[in-house]
C-alpha cells in the first residue's frame, strides 16, 4: 500500500462534490470537493507500490495546464491503467459541474 500526495494549480473552486467509480479489481474511485481557489490537492492511495513516477507524470498531464476547477480530489486505486484514472478524474470534474449547475 502506497500514499502519495500532489497539489497543483488550477482555476475557481469546482462547483460540488462527487464520487466516481468503485474500488474493485482493477478499477479506482475519484472523490471529489470543492477546493480553494487556485489549487487542487491529489491524495492517491494505492494498493500497487512502487509507481510514485508513473503517478506524477500522469497526474502533471491532466493538471498540468492549470485549467481545471480547484478541488480536493482522493483516490483509492486497485490497480486501475492510466487510461482508466483519468477517465475518472474527467468523468468527476464532468459529474461536480452537471451536479452544481442543477443546484
């Protein structure tokens, strides 16, 4: 079991909170809050050890640019592709802005 943590910048708070995916065999899930202004924090724990360089540079592609939504975001992986994290971290930031655009 691995812990890592990350922050990077990012644009105006997201706008709510959101659970995406499920922690099963290779799967994750993303929880997702509104964050501070201006920066997203990362908490990933993972149950595979050693990929600490994998994770930051994924992580630095999706954000990288600084152009998403400020949020404190965990996730809790089992395994899951670098193809299937993201999808969920893009699928919760799409879930937070449907869900507060309704509210």
């Amino acid at each position: 079991m691995e812990k890592l943590a990350f922050s990077f910048g990012a644009g105006q708070a997201a706008r709510s909170r959101t659970v995406t995916g499920v922690v099963s065999s290779g799967d994750l899930e993303v929880l997702l809050e509104p964050g501070a202004d201006g920066r997203t924090t990362v908490a990933v724990q993972t149950s595979v050890d050693g990929y600490g360089a994998t994770w930051t540079a994924l992580l630095e592609r999706v954000f990288g640019a600084g152009a998403l939504p400020a949020a404190r975001i965990e996730i809790n992986d089992n395994g899951a592709t670098p193809g299937v994290v993201r999808m969920r971290i893009e699928q919760a930031f799409e879930e937070a802005q449907q869900m507060g655009a309704a509210s």
